[in-house]
C-alpha cells in the first residue's frame, strides 16, 4: 500500500525532533501523533508538515511550541477513582511493611497524579519515608507540576474525585486559594523529586516499590510499550507494583510473564 505524502512528512519530522533535539517519537503511536502534528499547525504558523520540520530545525522555540502539542496532557487528581482507592485498600498494606519507599510516577505531565498519591500516601502514615520521582519529557509540565498551582475552576471535580478515591479528610486541607488558582501544601512537594526523563531513550535510575505510569503507553507502539515495561520491570524490587491506565495492560507485551494481575480491574499489577 502506497503511503501518503503527509505520512512521509511525518516520518521525516520525528526523524529531524530526534537528530535535531534527542527527543524520540519515532515509536510513538502514528494515529495519535499524526492527530497532534497536524493540530499544531495553525497555532505555529505552518501551512504544511514539511514547513513545520523546516520551522522547527532553524528554531528552537517553534520546536518547544510543538512540543506542547506532541505531549498534550489529559489528566487531572484522583482521576479514574478506583484506582486510588485499590492502591489505598489492596497495595499501601503491603508497603507498610518496608521502612522506606521509592515510587516512580513515569510521565507525570503537570503533577496532578503525583500529588494525589502523595496525599493518599500522607493519609496512609507513609509520607514521611517515601521518596516519590515525577519524571516527564516535557520541561514546561514539570515546571508547571513543581509550581503546585491548579485553576481552581477544577477543584470541584478534584474533590469529587478524592472523596469516591478514599479521602478520610477535606481536600481542602491540602491547598490555598487565592484568585482563580489553589496552590498544594509544600509538604506535599517536598517529598517529590522532578527530573526529565524518556521511557524512550533513557535507561532505569532507581529501584522502586511502586511504579504508576498511566494513560501513557496507549501514546506508544508495540515496540516502544515494550521497551518501557522491561524498564518497569527492571525497577521494580522484588514484588514490587505497576500501575497502569484503564486502557492499558502488561498482558500481550514482551514482560507478560514478569508480572501477575493484583487488582486486574484497575489495572495495578505485581513483579512476579
């Protein structure tokens, strides 16, 4: 089947982000990627995806603008409830029973996940001894994430969502209002380390007890969901948890047999 010439454009354009700034889609999902290049078009000024690749080698910023659009955030605290509250219910007992805790929060886009796990874990007695690491590859989302700062136009479906995860207390408690945005209690921030890092290109940092890396791979090929979940794997200690989006799944992938279902509906797996 022959392919068409905006196809060709957009291999040639992945191919120019990764030579050109080290960033790799190359084994990104081609739909989902073709969706978002030609969505960032009218916004960067580019009548075609060959003008955009042109744009974007000669500068930077255009490149950075881009960038926002090929890692568009979806996300939001608490989101997908049941999740939080197996991770409360089913897997926090079993972190109880290790004096300190490393959890790796893969492509944690502005923060919204890693702090609701940092709440669930202060609510749980197991702040204090964790060490929780956000990594992203965009640099504009982590900055945002370290800020702490959420439009408080969300609030309200944030506190919905913390009350059906679980919550024993007022979700409140855990910010300050002012104007039209709420910023986090730096205790939360304090315990969290941000850091760049590609599940395409870059190699495990740290071994972890709980890796939670969510609505993310469903942006990969099958190539590229591989590559990651062997990096899980490899993070993880022994018997240590993944969790994954509702869409997503460990089972069909090259590490099928390196994990067991633990709370299958929500999709938190185990090392086995």
């Amino acid at each position: 089947m022959a392919v068409s010439p905006v196809e060709v454009e957009l291999k040639l354009l992945v191919e120019a982000i990764y030579h050109r700034y080290s960033y790799d889609f190359r084994d990104y999902s081609g739909a989902s990627l073709k969706r978002r290049v030609l969505l960032s078009l009218r916004h960067i000024g580019c009548e075609s995806v060959g003008a955009l690749q042109r744009r974007i080698l000669d500068d930077p910023q255009a490149f950075m603008e881009l960038l926002q659009y090929l890692t568009i955030p979806v996300t939001e605290m608490f989101r997908d409830p049941g999740y939080y509250r197996a991770l409360r219910e089913h897997v926090v007992p079993v972190l109880r029973t290790y004096p300190s805790l490393k959890i790796w929060v893969a492509g944690c886009s502005t923060g919204e996940e890693v702090y609701s796990l940092a709440i669930l874990l202060h609510e749980e007695g197991l702040l204090e001894r964790s060490m929780l690491y956000a990594t992203d590859i965009n640099p504009r989302s982590l900055e945002r994430a370290r800020e702490g700062i959420f439009d408080m136009r969300h609030v309200r479906a944030y506190t919905l969502n913390y009350q059906q995860a679980g919550g024993t207390a007022s979700f409140a408690d855990y910010y300050t209002a002012a104007y039209d945005s709420v910023l986090l209690d730096r205790s939360l921030r304090s315990r969290v380390t941000f850091a760049d890092h590609s599940l395409a290109t870059d190699s495990v940092f740290s071994e972890t007890h709980l890796i939670s890396c969510r609505n993310v791979l469903i942006y990969f090929n099958k190539g590229l969901q591989n590559r990651a979940l062997g990096l899980f794997h490899e993070s993880l200690c022994r018997r240590g948890f993944l969790g994954l989006g509702s869409k997503e799944t460990v089972e069909f992938s090259a590490s099928a047999e390196r994990f067991e279902p633990f709370v299958k509906p929500e999709r938190i797996f185990r090392k086995l």
